[in-house]
C-alpha cells in the first residue's frame, strides 16, 4: 500500500507508549497476521516479526530508490544483506489482526544502513489499536563476485536522503 506523499509522515493512531520510536515514518505496509503465522500461545510467533519487518524492507527499498530488489539467485552482483535484526516485542498480534509497519531510515554509514520499524495493531474485535513491537535493522551493500561488502555510491545516500527529507550520513 503506497502512502499519497502528503499523508507520509502522518502518525498511525495508538496510545501513546513510551517504548516507541519517536517521530514518523515515510513507508507503510499493512499486513495480516495469517493463521499459520500464530503458535500454540495464538498469537504471531517471534519469527513472523522478522518476515513482516523483511516485507517491510523490501517495500522501503524499491520505493526509496525506485529500484527492484536484487536477487543474487538472479544474477544481481550486489545486494543489500541483513547484518543484523532486534526486535523489542511490546504486545502479542493475534490471528486476523492487521499490523501497519512503518519503516524510515535511521542512518548511512560506509557500507551499511540502518532502518527502524514501528508495528502496530489496528482496534479491532481482536483488540484495541497499539504498539506491537519496534524493530533495528542494519544493511549491508554486498558484491558478490568479490564477496565483500562494498561502500554505498553517493548517488545512492542522496535517493535515500531525499526519500526521508533528511540527512542520514554518518
């Protein structure tokens, strides 16, 4: 689901909770929290928080830099690879519930980038609306015929930068 451009850095609607990331995120993506996405508990498995938040990345990406996600399987020599994940968890997501997240760059290093995600519930008969979990990502550019990481272009950071209406550079 694409955000109009003047509702981008709108704030989604939940209680205040101050566990939250501050602030506000240019992308969105809604989500269902599926039956096979639950465990014996009936509420979304740990594990489903990282396949919503790699949706929501791969989302974030194409628009921000207007460019597919490459797969090396399909012969792209480079990439973006997940260096490193961490989930906060505030509040279980039950089956049928719809979960917005919203994903923002927090930074541009050398090789590496940092995106923040923010997932909450929408009220429903499943529940009130509410923070469900925030998210850290960090990225890396990879070249896969060197197999190392290699530094963002500068063009690149600018896509990004412009995306978010805001200097990320280290």
């Amino acid at each position: 689901m694409e955000i109009p451009p003047a509702d981008r850095h709108a704030r989604i609607e939940v209680p205040p909770d101050p566990r939250d990331l501050p602030g506000t995120f240019p992308k969105r993506l809604v989500v269902e929290v599926r039956f096979g996405d639950t465990d014996a508990m009936g509420h979304a498995n740990n594990s489903r928080f990282l396949t919503y938040c790699e949706s929501a990345r791969i989302d974030y990406w194409q628009a921000a830099t207007g460019e597919r996600f490459a797969l090396a399987t399909h012969g792209a020599e480079e990439s973006l690879i997940l260096a490193e994940a961490r989930v906060a968890f505030r509040s279980p997501a039950l089956f049928g519930e719809v979960l917005t997240v919203e994903t923002r760059a927090a930074r541009i290093g050398r090789t590496s980038f940092g995106l923040q995600h923010r997932l909450t519930a929408s009220a429903s008969d499943r529940g009130p609306a509410r923070l469900v979990a925030i998210a850290e990502d960090v990225l890396v550019l990879y070249d896969y015929a060197n197999a190392r990481p290699r530094p963002i272009p500068d063009e690149l950071a600018a896509r990004l930068e412009a995306y978010e209406g805001r200097r990320l550079r280290d």
